[in-house]
C-alpha cells in the first residue's frame, strides 16, 4: 500500500471518528432530555386520581421535550447534510465542531429551567435563556455551516452545490441578526426593556428568514419533505 493510500485511509477513518462523536453527543442529549419526563415515584403507591393528576402536571415537560427534539433533530439534520460534503477536516473545523457540539449539550439546562418544577415557563429568565440556548446552536451552526463554504474547494466533495444545499443565502443572515437578538436580549434583561420588543424580533427574525428561504430555494426540491413524498417510490439507485 502506498503512503497515498494509507493517508487516505487514516483521513476518512478520521473523519468517521468526528462523525460518530458528533453523532453520539446528539443521541445522549435527547436521552437526558426525555429522562427528565417521568412521573414520581410516589405515584406508583397512589391512586388512579392522584396518577392522573400528576400525568397533567408532566405535560408542559412532554411538550417542552417534543420541541426540543424537533429543533435537535433539525440541527442534527443539517449537521448530517453538512459533513456528507467532507472529504477532508483541519483543526479549525474541529473546533468549530466542537463548539456546536456545546451549544447542543446546553438544551438540557435549559429545559430544566425553561419547564421548572413541571410548570410552563415558572421564570421568565429561563424561557430567554433558552431561547438564547436555541440561537446559540443556530449561530456556532452557521459558523461552521460558513466554514465549509470559506474553504469548499479543500474540504469538500461537489464544492458546487453546497452552498444550494446548506442554503447558505439564508443562513448567513444568522451573523447579523443573532447578534442583535443577543443584544435586544440582554437589555430584556439586565435594563428591564420590555419583552414584547424582543419576542417581536424573533417573530421578525423567523419571517424573514422564511421570505428568504422562498425567495432562493423555492425551487430546490431536494431535500424536501411531505406527506406525498413518503408514499413515493425513491428514484434514486441504492
């Protein structure tokens, strides 16, 4: 085997071990997440009434733990789309990942405080603290997402349509607007600013992003996704 061959080898084993990381981390983050939904042990020795009650009581937790895993598994997504391009990785890029990777593993903490002591949104602190979590992830996302476009031609395979695919158009929007939202964010906070202004961004934020989406990508179908499109035979060749 020549030493070609051999750095080959070592270079796409390499990238499998970030892959697999990356991968795990997303599995453990949503095991926690679900394993804070339960009910006490106590109800076990209650009554039918008092077991019902509690199960109501654990919803908003159930439901704080279905959004959380739809924006995770949309990040993770994304993430697989991304590194389906790689064909190589610098130490920039694992940083990079690595970061992401810790905006992720913070949704726990902030469910915890978002759905405190089972009840919607007990502070208002931990749902902008959350909230903040959410933008965290997008923000090192897009970083890394503009990474591999600074540098497609070194790193990745079918350089020409990554940009189409990540819809990178959009999502460097992310730069400028999250900043802001951190800004609006900590004056809510710190200076008292009334919430409205900031929630009112972020319903902004969310439209433009959409407008934009539609504007470059309405007609990339690629990868999307409806009910149709699951009773549909795939035309792609395994």
């Amino acid at each position: 085997m020549s030493s070609h061959e051999d750095h080959e080898i070592k270079k796409e084993f390499q990238l499998e071990r970030i892959i697999f990381f990356s991968d795990a981390v997303f599995a453990i983050i949503i095991t926690i997440l679900v394993l804070d939904v339960r009910l006490p042990e106590v109800v076990k020795y209650a009554s039918e009434a008092a077991a019902n009650t509690a199960f109501f009581k654990i919803l908003p937790k159930l439901l704080g733990y279905i959004i959380a895993f739809y924006i995770i598994g949309g990040l993770w997504m994304r993430h697989l789309r991304m590194f389906s391009f790689l064909k190589d990785y610098n130490r920039q890029l694992v940083i990079l990942n690595l970061l992401f990777l810790l905006s992720v593993s913070l949704y726990p903490f902030g469910q915890s405080l978002f759905f405190s002591s089972g009840d919607f949104m007990q502070y208002h602190l931990g749902g902008y603290i959350y909230v903040l979590i959410v933008y965290f992830s997008v923000f090192t996302q897009t970083l890394l997402i503009g990474y591999l476009v600074m540098n497609k031609a070194d790193l990745c395979v079918k350089s020409d349509k990554i940009e189409m695919a990540l819809r990178w158009k959009t999502m460097k929007v992310n730069y400028f607007a999250i900043p802001v939202m951190f800004i609006l964010l900590f004056c809510t906070v710190v200076f008292n600013f009334s919430g409205r202004v900031f929630w009112i961004a972020v319903v902004i934020k969310f439209v433009v992003m959409k407008v934009l989406d539609f504007i470059y990508y309405r007609h990339y179908k690629e990868d999307k996704v409806s009910i149709l499109s699951f009773f549909r035979r795939s035309s792609k060749v395994r």
